[in-house]
C-alpha cells in the first residue's frame, strides 16, 4: 500500500470515528425555527408556505394520529406535475389535492414512495447518515418522543449539506488526508449522464429527473460544455400560482427566476483531490458539483450523496459501494 493510500485509509477511518462520536443533535444550530405543515392541507397552499419562508421542504403532520407523516420536498412537487402530464383531464382534482394525497400521487405515477425514514436526534449522526444512503433520502427528520405525552415530536431536518458541512468544518485533520483524486477514487457519475439543452421544456427536464430519480440536471449546449444545471428546487419558483403551462417555457427562462442570492454552481476536474472538494464545501454553499474537462465540457457529475457513501463505506461494504 502507497503512502498516499494509507493517509487516505486514516482519514476516512478519522471521519467515520467522527460520524460514531457526534449526534445528529450535534449538527443543530443553538437556535431555529421549524416550520410543520398538516397532512391536510391542500398541495396548492403548501408550495405558498414554502415560498413565503423561503425553504425547500418540511416535515408533515398527521393531526389525526398525531404522528409525524413523512417530508415534503421538490420531489412532490415534480410527481404532481407528472401526474397532471399524465392524467391531463384530472386538472381541477389536482387543484384540490391535500398533502396527504402524495401517496395516490406516487402510486399513480408509479415512483418511490414519498420518504418517511427518521432518525432519533441523540443517535450517532454515522447512523443518520446511513439511513439516507440506504433510503436515498436527501435529507432526515429528527424525531424524538415527548416524555410527557409518549408521543411523537418532530425536532428538525437535516440534510447531506448540512453534514458535510459540519464534516468539513469540525474535520480538517481528516480531510486534509484525502490525497487522491477524483479520477482515482472514482467519485461520482460518469455514465448515462441525463443533460438537458437550453431550448429544452421545464417538463421534459422533469420528467428526466423523475424517472431517474435525481436532483440535476446539467444545461449543456451542442459541444458538451456546460452552460448551467437546472435543480429540482428550480421547479418551485415555475409552478408558484399554479401556473402549470408556465412548464412547457424553455428551461432558459426557469433559470432566470432563481432567487437573487443565488450563489452559482460549483465546477472541479478529476484531477482535483477529495481535500480540495471538502475545501470548497466547506467555505461555499455547495450541493453538488460539475466535472469538466479544460475546454469546459461536461465529464461527469459528484452528488453529496456520492461524497457521502465514500465517507462512510469505501472499502467497507464493497456490495453496497458499488450498488
Ligand atoms: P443527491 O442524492 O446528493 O441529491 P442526486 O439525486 O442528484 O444527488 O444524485 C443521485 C445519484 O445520481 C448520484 O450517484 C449522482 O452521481 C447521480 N446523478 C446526479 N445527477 C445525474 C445526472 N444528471 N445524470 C446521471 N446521474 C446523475
């Protein structure tokens, strides 16, 4: 084994020790708000809330049984919209449809069914970790039970950003030991990559990003270069007011009503190293980033979860690593 294979080994085994040692609850900022919404709200209304607080998802609440009902995320709101490609004539049901229809919608549409996976907030955050990988959850709910009721709470949301950004905050010890390259690693996707092209219609984009369950896709033009990626969340803004035509515009006009804070997407090489990526993740708000070769065309694409599953299985569980 070469110097450099066993630094990255002592890292990795530093990040996992890490992941053992602190608690979800560990990841928490001192103080936050936590916005719940009830499973029988209608669909339209949520996506209001959702924008008037300018989040991207929330916890559901079954008020009947007084149970936590699963997280609504961008990923609904694209399964609604398949279901009103799908079933066009059913246009004022879906006007009507509560959040706890999702699941007729998911049936409907034939997709995954919507995440209900939990962690409680005082496991160790390695457990809350796996539970996403497994379930490919992009973000968990944190869900204790009151003492004094024995029923369920819903304490907060965390999501894969959120923890490595703790990861490459709290770790540099470790992180700083992961030498190898992208390339050598072999992080991320590099085949069958769904692309996108500017003219192409907000639906058709959706349409590739739930049929192949994924929360990106890049803009590239005829030569392969990347022009910009248009992300599951970018759907929120198109279908605000229930403006469902809207979709059938460009996904270049979709992209001009990002939000103004809008930081940008993150690019690398496959020569960049492992350090390097924790480098960026932790000084910049990265959800994923763009592999590119030097003339700019699009080689391949590294999801947190991508970065995640090597953090917490490479060389572990090989059958798992390489499902
Ligand atoms: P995350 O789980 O971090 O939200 P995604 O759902 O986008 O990220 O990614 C899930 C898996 O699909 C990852 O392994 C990622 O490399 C891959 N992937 C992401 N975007 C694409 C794409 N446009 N084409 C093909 N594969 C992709």
């Amino acid at each position: 084994m070469s110097p450099i294979d066993e630094e990255q080994l002592q890292g990795l085994k530093g990040l996992r020790e890490f992941l053992q040692r602190r608690t979800s609850y560990d990841v928490l900022p001192l103080s936050f708000r936590l916005i719940v919404l009830d499973n029988d709200l209608l669909i339209k209304k949520s996506l209001n809330i959702l924008i008037q607080n300018g989040i991207v998802s929330a916890p559901l609440w079954d008020s009947h049984t007084s149970r936590f009902a699963g997280l609504l995320t961008s990923t609904d709101y694209m399964n609604v919209i398949q279901y009103y490609c799908q079933f066009p004539n059913e246009i004022d049901n879906v006007e009507k449809f509560r959040l706890s229809s999702l699941r007729d919608i998911e049936k409907a549409i034939g997709v995954q069914t919507l995440e209900t996976v939990s962690v409680h907030p005082s496991r160790p955050l390695y457990e809350a970790c796996s539970r996403m990988l497994k379930s490919r959850a992009r973000r968990i709910p944190l869900v204790d039970i009151d003492d004094e009721t024995g029923r369920e709470t819903v304490v907060s949301v965390i999501t894969q950003y959120r923890i490595l950004k703790f990861i490459a905050v709290n770790t540099e010890q470790y992180t700083s030991l992961l030498k190898k390259s992208v390339r050598e690693i072999q992080l991320g996707t590099y085949k069958n990559l769904a692309t996108c092209q500017m003219s192409d219609s907000v639906l058709d984009v959706i349409n590739l990003m739930v049929v192949q369950n994924i929360s990106a896709v890049p803009v590239v033009d005829k030569n392969n270069t990347v022009l910009n990626v248009f992300e599951a969340v970018d759907v929120i803004p198109c279908i605000k007011g229930g403006a469902y035509d809207e979709l059938k515009s460009p996904i270049g006009e979709a992209l001009c009503k990002r939000p103004e804070d809008f930081q940008g997407i993150y690019t690398c090489t496959e020569d960049d190293r492992l350090d390097a990526i924790f480098q960026t993740l932790r000084q910049s708000r990265v959800h994923r980033l763009v592999v590119i070769d030097d003339r700019q065309q699009l080689r391949g694409i590294i999801s947190l979860s991508d970065i995640l599953k090597y953090v917490l299985f490479y060389g572990e569980d090989v059958d798992y690593f390489s499902s």
